[in-house]
C-alpha cells in the first residue's frame, strides 16, 4: 500500500522507493562532507569512499566498477573520484563528469556508465548519455576509456 502525502493541499501517492530515498539521504550527506574539503582532501578522501563502495557491492557489479574505475581514472586523471547518491563518481571543478550505478543499487536488470552535463561527450544532435553494462571486454574497455578522454577535453 502507497503512502499518501500532502503537496500544496492535494494528496498525491508516494513515487519514491525505499532504495531511492536511501540513495537521496546518502546524496544529501555527501553533499555536506563533500563542501567542507579542500581539494587535496577531496580527492584523498574521495578516493578511499570510492573503493569502499566498490568493496561492499555484490559480484558482478563490484568486477565492473572495479574496471571502470582503473579504466577511469588512468583516462583521466584530473577527475576526481567521489561517491554521488551512494555510487562511484568523477568529479571536474566539483561538477560530476562520470557515474557509475551498479544493477544492486535499485534493483535493475544491468549496471550504468552514465555521464553528467559537465561531459563534453556531445555528438550532434543526439547522443547517448548513458550506458547499460553487463560486461567490459576489450572492445567496451576501449570505448569506455574513448569516452572518458572526450569528456574531460
């Protein structure tokens, strides 16, 4: 049964998932942690949350994040790891480049390598911002460090 809640005097049904709500608190509190890091601190601490996050995610989530964030980070070095909404991030001049959403963390059929507004990915007039992953094989790792390069260019 929906939980029902008032918005400007109206009753509207819960749309949000427990998981979801979990991910913004964890989103909030990064926020907060996050503000009050020098730079040199950011990425030290930003680095270390990263992998705690991979090392608690379940197989094959944890396999592929574990690859993304080498790939990732020899790609780019300048971005800077951090945790957003709970899952591993990349970060240039504070703004979120890169994510990565394990298929553990709501529940979804595959993982995505997404990228934010401050990539400069674009290509024409549509282009994809997000990726389903099930697996990096040479060719993916490939991509994947292609895309990364563009969208810090």
């Amino acid at each position: 049964m929906a939980d029902k809640t008032a918005t400007k005097g109206r009753s509207t049904t819960e749309t949000f998932t427990a998981d979801e709500k979990a991910a913004m608190r964890e989103r909030a509190k990064e926020a907060k942690t996050q503000s009050r890091r020098d730079p040199e601190a950011a990425r030290i601490e930003g680095e270390r949350e990263v992998l705690a996050k991979i090392a608690d995610m379940p197989s094959p989530d944890r396999e592929l994040a574990e690859r993304l964030h080498e790939l990732i980070t020899q790609a780019a070095p300048v971005l800077v790891p951090r945790t957003y909404y709970g899952m591993p991030a990349y970060s240039k001049d504070g703004k979120v480049v890169v994510f990565f959403k394990p298929a553990s963390k709501f529940g979804s059929r595959y993982a995505t390598l997404g990228f934010e507004d401050a990539a400069m990915i674009d290509d024409g007039a549509m282009f994809p911002t997000s990726f389903g992953v099930t697996e990096l094989t040479t060719a993916e790792a490939k991509r994947v460090t292609e895309l990364v390069k563009k969208a810090v260019s």
